[in-house]
C-alpha cells in the first residue's frame, strides 16, 4: 500500500507574529467553529480518493492549533482516523505555542491519538521574544515544557531561532542549553529571514534595526550544531537535529518528494503527479467547502523532469542526501545516468560526497546549497 501524509492547517493566531508570512491571522475568533466543521467536512472529501493509501503522518500546522480546545481537536482527529488508513505506529503531531495549552488540553491530545509536539519557543530571552512579537516569556515555555512531560509526551521539538538583530552568541547559545536541559528531543534551528509583506521587513526597510552578517550568522549555526550534539542530538537535515529514532516523519516526507494532502486555507498537496492548493482566504475557503465549490486557486502538473529535480533538491537538504537504489527505483535509471556530469563537478568541488549508497553535501555544500542544485538544474 502507497504512503501517505496528511498536513491539517490551522490559520488562527492570537497575535501575528512580526516576521511571518504564513496564511495565519488574528482577530478572526468569529471564524474558528464555522472553520472546523468546514475542516471536517473536507477531510471527509478525501476519504475515497486515499482510500488505497497507508497515513504514516497527521501534522496539525498553523498558525496556532492549540487556540482550539483539546476536545475539538480529538474530534477533528476521530473523523481523520474514521476516514485514513492511518497506521498504528503514525506519527500524529499537533504545533503549540507556550500559553496557548493547559494541562487538560494537553491531556485530551494525548488520549486523543496526539504523540508528537512541536512548540515554538524561537529564543529564550524575553527582549528578543518580545521583537519577534511572540506572546509568551521563557517561563511561559518551560510551564508548556512541564504540562507536556507530565501529561505523557515523550517526542517533543522545540523550533528556534538565531541571526537575530541585536542577538550575541552567548545568547544564541543560552536559548540551545536551557532547551537541551529540558531533555528534547528534537530541535528545528533555523536562521531569522526577513520576508516581504511582514512588519519586519517594513521596519528593517525603515532602518530601524540591523541584521547580523553572513559570518556571524553562519557561526551561530556552527556553534549551535555543534552545541546540541552534547546531547545526543544528530543532525539529520540541514536545520533539523533529533535523538535518534525521533526524526521528523511528517518532515521526512516533504525531503524525500513524497505525496502528501494539505487540508484547510492556504493548504498545500502533492498528490496523484500534481501539486495544488486551497485558497488561503479563510471565509473563501469556508464559504467553498459548504456549497461545493471549487476551492483550490492553483494546480500544477509535475512531469517527471521536474519530479527528479525536485527529489534531488529536497534530498540533498538530508544529511544523508539522496539514496541511489531508492532513486533508480522510482525512475528507472541510475542517478549517474541522468545527473552524472553534475555530480562529478561537484565532487572535484568539494561539496557532494558520491559513494555506493548515496550522493550527499559536504559541509561545505550545505553552506552552499543552492550553488550546488544549480548544477543539477543544467
């Protein structure tokens, strides 16, 4: 039976973060229950068209999930589970923001199925929380943390962030030690990005406030990556770092190019040699999925040219890069047959290790990624 992922979005925030441009809003509260039942009623769309498939991942993304109680998401997972092939041993993860879970929501997530958190702390110190626009402290995170122990999850990831203004190394590396000292395991680091349209960018546009240089910026994540290896966390892709057997499978998916279905506004899929995606207008979305109308406002079809791409982009962001017998499996020739001048030039380059299993970056490569997928794009 094919795999599957499902991906479930959320796009309620109690307050916008100042550097996102997710399709996530705030003050829409009016919205959240006419948003659920319109959730549910198209995950009860999907249930033929994936009825030969086996779910290895529910990820419940946002936005803010946890704004809704733990008992509207059990019920929200009970029909997931009523209409997938979900397998006994998925992964189900629900995103959380600190302040936003109490002991009985988490609970009721725990007994609904849930086995995976993902909270968001992003720094540990509150000016810097404070920047971002985050609405929780540090003592805010650690309760989340405690509550989330105590009501019995044991695969938690923590997502942070450095290259933020003003940030110094010591406490880029504060943010890391006190996240480890709680026993994670798993942590998302990723590097502040300025994106348009964000209060960010407006204020950096202004001159209101500098980032750090490429430099420092790339020795944070040197040192955090060799930071968090103390504490038994590998590196299994270029921002991502776990205890092992506790990688990402939700994750996994998108890096290996596999099919997966996006439900709610804005929601991506990649499924049956397409790739689509839903209106990222919630009342859009609600008011299509009730009447039947078409919700969907972009649809592309992947050749296999692009499917091959795109598998090795994705791939070559995996510490173990793209694996060769599994490639020639899925397009029936050798790696080399169709790649085989791009990989030699980066090899003599020093930044792809080509050997008998799989073709991988260097560390260099990795802090050249795109310079590298440029080759694979002649």
């Amino acid at each position: 039976m094919r795999q599957l992922g499902v991906y479930i979005h959320f796009p309620f925030c109690a307050r916008k973060c100042h550097y996102c441009d997710f399709p996530s809003y705030q003050g829409m509260e009016r919205w959240m229950q006419p948003y659920l039942e319109a959730l549910c009623r198209e995950i009860l769309e999907w249930k033929e068209k994936v009825r030969d498939y086996a779910v290895k991942s529910i990820y419940l993304g946002g936005g803010t999930p946890t704004l809704f109680s733990g008992e509207q998401i059990a019920r929200l997972l009970e029909i997931c589970f009523n209409s997938f092939n979900v397998q006994k041993n998925a992964e189900i993860t629900v995103e959380a923001n600190p302040g936003t879970v109490d002991m009985a929501d988490l609970f009721a997530l725990r007994s609904a199925g849930v086995n995976r958190l993902s909270i968001g702390l992003q720094a540990w110190q509150d000016r810097h929380l404070r920047f971002l626009g985050r609405i929780h402290s540090s003592s805010d995170f650690v309760q989340s943390i405690m509550y989330a122990k105590e009501a019995g999850f044991e695969n938690i990831n923590v997502d942070v962030m450095f290259g933020l203004p003003s940030q110094t190394i010591e406490e880029w590396l504060e943010t890391l030690e006190k996240v480890c000292s709680l026993k994670i395991q798993h942590i998302s680091m990723y590097s502040l990005k300025v994106e348009d349209g964000t209060p960010l960018h407006r204020w950096y546009e202004e001159g209101k406030f500098s980032l750090p240089s490429q430099e420092e910026d790339r020795l944070m994540y040197y040192k955090g990556r060799e930071y968090v290896k103390r504490f038994g966390l590998r590196q299994y892709e270029i921002s991502n770092f776990a205890i092992p057997g506790k990688e990402c499978v939700h994750n996994l998916i998108y890096w290996h190019n596999e099919e997966y279905i996006g439900c709610g506004s804005g929601a991506h899929s990649y499924f049956n040699d397409e790739r689509f995606s839903n209106t990222s207008d919630v009342e859009e979305y609600i008011r299509a999925v009730t009447d039947g109308t078409p919700k969907i406002n972009y649809r592309e079809r992947i050749g296999e040219e692009n499917e091959r791409f795109e598998t090795i982009m994705m791939g070559l962001r995996l510490v173990e890069g793209v694996n060769k017998q599994k490639f020639k499996a899925r397009f029936g020739k050798d790696i080399e047959f169709y790649y085989g001048k791009a990989i030699r030039k980066l090899v003599e380059q020093g930044l792809l290790i080509d050997d008998e299993v799989s073709i991988k970056l260097t560390e260099k490569g990795m802090d050249v990624q795109n310079v590298a997928l440029l080759e694979f794009m002649q």
